[in-house]
C-alpha cells in the first residue's frame, strides 16, 4: 500500500473526513479489515469496550447507520442508549449543547451524532469530554458512510488509488458525495460527479473533482458506479421535470453500466429508489456490492470505536 | 544447553541457533508423548506464530500427519484496551485464523515468552468464544517468570531466572532475520507487544 497507516486517531472524535489525514484513514481500513472477522464467530462479541457507554443521538431519520452502528457497539460490548429527536427534549425546545451537556451527566464515553444542522457534532466535540462520531450532519459529511465505501472499494480492488469512481445523482443533497470527494482525493482516486447542473452544489470546483453533466462520459473506463438516492422529500418538482425523466437520462441501467470498465462495481449507499436511480438489474446483478456495503460498515464502525478508545492517543501504554 | 555467553550491547546469549532448534525438537516431543499428533496449534502473534509452525512441521515428522495450525490475535481481549485515560495509544489490531473448529479437539496455545500470564488469559478468553475446546495447553519457548494470574505452561522450551527490570528477547528467523534468545538490562529495549 502506498500510504502508510499512522500509528493511532490524533484526535479523540471523527467529526469528518477533512479532519482525518491519508495515514488515520489507512488505520481506519486496516483495523476494519481485522474486525470484519468478529461477524464470522460463533460468538459475535468480543470484550474491547466493555464499560463503555455509547449514546446514539439521532435528531434525523435514520434505520442502517442507526442499526450498524449500534450492532457495531454491541459486537465491542459497550453500553448503548438510543435518544431520537422524536423522543426527546429536543422536541421541547432544548439546545443541542443543553442536551450533550445533560447527557455528559450519565458519563458517556462516546456520543454518536446525526444532526440536521451543519457542524452540529463539531460544536457538541468542543463542548465535551466524550467522543463525538459523526453520523452524518447536514448536507456536510457522512464521515463513516465514506470510509466504509473506500473500504468496500479497497476490498474488491485491493487499492485506492487510481481507481476512477462515478458519484452520480443527488450531489447538492449529499453529504456521502461530499465525504467521498474528501477521501478518495486523499487517498490518490480519481472521483467523477455526474448530476443534472441543479443537482451540482454551487461550490462543486472547490472539491476537486471532475463534473459532468450527463452520466454516459462519466462512465467512460470507470471503475467503481456510486449511486446516489434522489431524495424525494427534498424534491419540490423543481429540480428536474419528472421521476421518469431522470430515469430515462440518469438511472444506471444495464447498457449504461457496460461503458463503464468491465470489472466495474456498483454501489450505492441506500436506502434505493429501485426504477429511479438504479435499475433493479444493475442493483441485484453480480457486479452489486451494496450489501457488502452494509456488512463492511459495522466493521468500519467498530473500527472507529475500537481506535477512538485510545483517547488523544499522545502517550503511550502500549506494552 | 549451550551458554555460550555471546555479548551484544549488554545482552547476553541464552540459545543460539542450535539450541533453539533441539529446543524445538524437544518440544514437540514432548506434545506427542503427551497428546499424540492430532491436535491443533495455535500461534499467539507475533512470535508465537513461526514457532507454531516450527513445531508442527517437527510433529508432522514424527507422527506423518499433518498438524493443523491457526493464529491468534488478543488483543481485543487484553485488559489494558478500552476507553481508558489517561490517554493511550490502542494496540494495532493483527488477524485471527483457525482453519478448522476448534471444538472438542485438543489446542496448544503457543508463544514465544511466558511472563505475567495476561497474554495467555486473554488468549484464553479468545479461545472460548470459538468454541468448546476438548482441552485448551500451553507451548512455550522461553518462561521467565513473574505471573501476575495463576497460569502455568504444559511444554517450556527453557526455564529462565529474570528480575523484572531485565528484558528477555526472543528472535525468530521468519520475523527478525536469525534464532536465538537474548537477556539483558532491557531498559531502552522495548518489547514488540
């Protein structure tokens, strides 16, 4: 591998993958790899975090990362609690630093956060002791969804770099494409948006990626097909014509597929829109990794965790 | 045993080569005489992992079966893991193999260096979430002494007096480039894990 692991996370939270450096994020995929096995036991437990408590704080929807990250805790055997927006006092009008600060009283070691509101987890990381993962805030970073992607990637291909990667669909919305763009530039892969320009963010140069209008050049010899869910709450009709127009000019579909390199995979990180963006032959066909990307991802998480326990990670005790 | 007393800043030769070599051969005699060969090694990494194999390939010999050999990884079970402060750097995280289950037959953990027993209690916790070993054993090449739990090996390599302060360091051809067993002062010398 040409990037070379870093010894331990220099940080005690991962709020994003902008704040990660190539060498954590090799540590990241190297530990998952190793944990990955953990799911292959008869007893899919190990004692790692024992004692340790982890509060889910999720004030947006959400079933798979909930769902990974919290088997994730248990597979170390931490302690889990699970606050939702719907459920808590949020609804009654408290502030997300109130909360943290409240919930720091029960002494959680770690705080996973999904939040609508941009930087919500970095504020709650100054605010407290704990650990604070990101799980996604705003139209910002999906920090974990990112690095079980590059890790699913890794995985097929044995590398990162080089590899040429299609993002396609809802990149304005998406905070998967933007944590992608972070981290597959900097781990040496070439990243490809296609999206209709009211899809594109405004700031799309800034990533350094490459942008196409229509997803046919895009595929041109790629490598790995991400495919993004049209979010259809966050569609006022304004964006594009029809459900069925996009289909017609954007869904990945068989034919698409094949001008894509011939040992091209395809993800995407769910939940799908079978018939919007993606077809169901290419979503159920054998070049499919989506549910790799499902069990690689409370592999990434524990990883995550498992490497987070270390604290700040300056001196050592290691022996 | 040959004590040939080799210096090499400040440590000092208990095995050389050969030595380790008749240690081995004596080893595995010893687990044949004990369990014949149907048994399974496994390797504690790092080291535990080449003598793993140097033991099974000496067994394989004597008996003309071959012996199923796997690796162990403990450090999620260690007890100084977790979210502790002060802060600390975790361990690097290394593979697991048991090729086969390890239900109901007989397994031989094996390491290079016995010391405060905490490797091999969490190795036997590791273990007992593979499954219901017929009996769990212990090879290992160097005992130094100083257990911190009552834990105790089935087959020693060689018995060695240390104080705590000294450092007993085990090289291996396949992880370091040539065999044999040094002691020394130990102070800057770190051990690999």
């Amino acid at each position: 591998m040409p990037i070379e692991s870093a010894e331990a996370l220099t940080g005690k939270d991962v709020v994003g993958i902008a704040q990660l450096d190539p060498g954590e994020i090799q540590l990241i995929l190297n530990t998952a790899g190793e944990l990955l096995e953990v799911a292959k036991r008869p007893i899919k437990k190990v004692p790692a975090l024992r004692g340790a408590t982890v509060v889910n704080l999720f004030m947006e929807a959400s079933t798979r990362t909930r769902f990974s990250f919290e088997v994730a805790e248990k597979r170390l055997s931490a302690d889990t609690l699970n606050f939702s927006a719907s459920s808590s006092s949020v609804s009654k009008g408290e502030t997300l630093v109130d909360t943290a600060r409240n919930l720091m009283a029960m002494a959680p070691d770690y705080i996973v956060i999904r939040h609508p509101n941009v930087g919500a987890p970095h504020r709650l990381a100054e605010v407290v002791p704990a650990s604070i993962i990101n799980a996604g805030d705003g139209i910002n970073e999906h920090p974990t969804q990112a690095l079980l992607d590059a890790f699913t990637m890794r995985q097929r291909f044995g590398r990162l770099e080089g590899l040429k990667v299609v993002i396609a669909g809802d990149i304005r919305h998406s905070r998967v494409a933007r944590s992608n763009a972070f981290l597959l530039n900097k781990m040496g892969a070439e990243v490809r948006f296609a999206a209709p320009a009211s899809l594109l963010p405004v700031e799309v140069e800034d990533l350094g990626v490459e942008t196409h209008l229509r997803l046919e050049p895009a595929l041109e010899g790629a490598d790995v097909v991400m495919m993004l869910r049209i979010q259809l709450e966050r569609q006022g009709a304004v964006n594009f014509p029809s459900l069925r127009e996009y289909y017609d000019f954007f869904a990945l579909t068989e034919d698409r597929l094949a001008l894509a390199a011939p040992d091209a995979v395809v993800m995407h990180p769910g939940p799908m829109n079978r018939g919007v963006e993606i077809d169901s032959l290419v979503a159920d066909g054998e070049r499919s990794l989506i549910l790799n990307q499902v069990t690689n991802g409370v592999a990434v998480r524990m990883a995550i965790l498992y490497l987070l326990a270390g604290g700040r990670g300056e001196s050592t005790a290691d022996s | 045993m040959t004590i040939d007393g080799v210096s090499r800043s400040g440590l000092v030769q208990i095995m050389d080569e050969q030595g380790m070599e008749f240690t081995i051969a004596r080893m595995a005699a010893q687990i044949v005489e004990r369990d014949g060969g149907d048994i399974m090694l496994v390797g504690i990494h790092t080291r535990g992992i080449p003598l793993a194999d140097r033991l099974a390939a000496r067994i394989a010999e004597t008996t003309g079966s071959e012996v199923t050999v796997g690796r162990l990884d403990i450090t999620l079970y260690r007890d100084d893991v977790g979210p502790w402060r002060p802060a600390h750097k975790q361990p690097v995280l290394k593979d697991t193999v048991l090729p086969k289950s390890i239900d109901n037959r007989i397994v031989y953990l094996v390491d290079d260096v016995l010391y405060t027993g905490r490797t091999i209690r969490a190795a036997l916790g590791t273990m007992i979430d593979y499954g219901r070993t017929r009996a769990v054993r212990l090879a290992v090449l160097v005992d130094r002494g100083h257990r911190e739990l009552p834990i105790a090996a089935d087959v020693v390599g060689k018995t060695v007096a240390t104080s705590r302060s000294e450092d007993v360091q085990v090289h291996l051809r396949e992880v370091d480039g040539d065999d044999g067993v040094w002691i020394g002062a130990g102070e800057e010398a770190e051990d690999a894990d």
